[in-house]
C-alpha cells in the first residue's frame, strides 16, 4: 500500500473540501444578498385592558372553583 502523503492523495482530498466550503459560501451570500426579508411595523397593544380583563377572569374563575370541589370531605374523622 502506498504512502497517501507521497502520492497526493491527501492533497487532492484537501483541495475537494476547501473548494465545497466555497461553494457553500458563495451560496450563502448569494441568499442572503439576494433575498429580500420583509420588515413589519411592531404593534403596540393596551397592556392595561389586558391585564384588568385577565385579572376579572381569575377572580370569576376562584369563585367558581371554591364553590365546586372535586374533593369531598367526609363529615367524620375516622
């Protein structure tokens, strides 16, 4: 078996890799300079109309919860 270093082998193996990751690189800037990322406006919402309806919300659902149990207590202790 020969020496893959005296034979070029390694070299050539090497020269395949470089020129696949400048490949892979021109593809990437070709994308991203040719690709055009549409930009949307940020909305902005009333954080204090939120949070009072969220806040009626869990006090409605504690008064529904402490009415109805799904636990029983038993009238004795045994």
């Amino acid at each position: 078996m020969q020496n893959p270093f005296t034979s070029n082998q390694i070299k050539n193996y090497l020269l395949l890799y470089a020129a696949v990751v400048v490949i892979m690189v021109i593809f990437y800037l070709l994308n991203t300079s040719f690709n055009n990322i549409a930009t949307h406006e940020r909305k902005v919402f009333d954080e204090r109309a939120v949070n009072l309806n969220k806040k009626a919300d869990v006090e409605d659902a504690q008064k529904k919860d402490a009415n109805r149990s799904s636990i029983r207590l038993l009238k004795k202790a045994y």
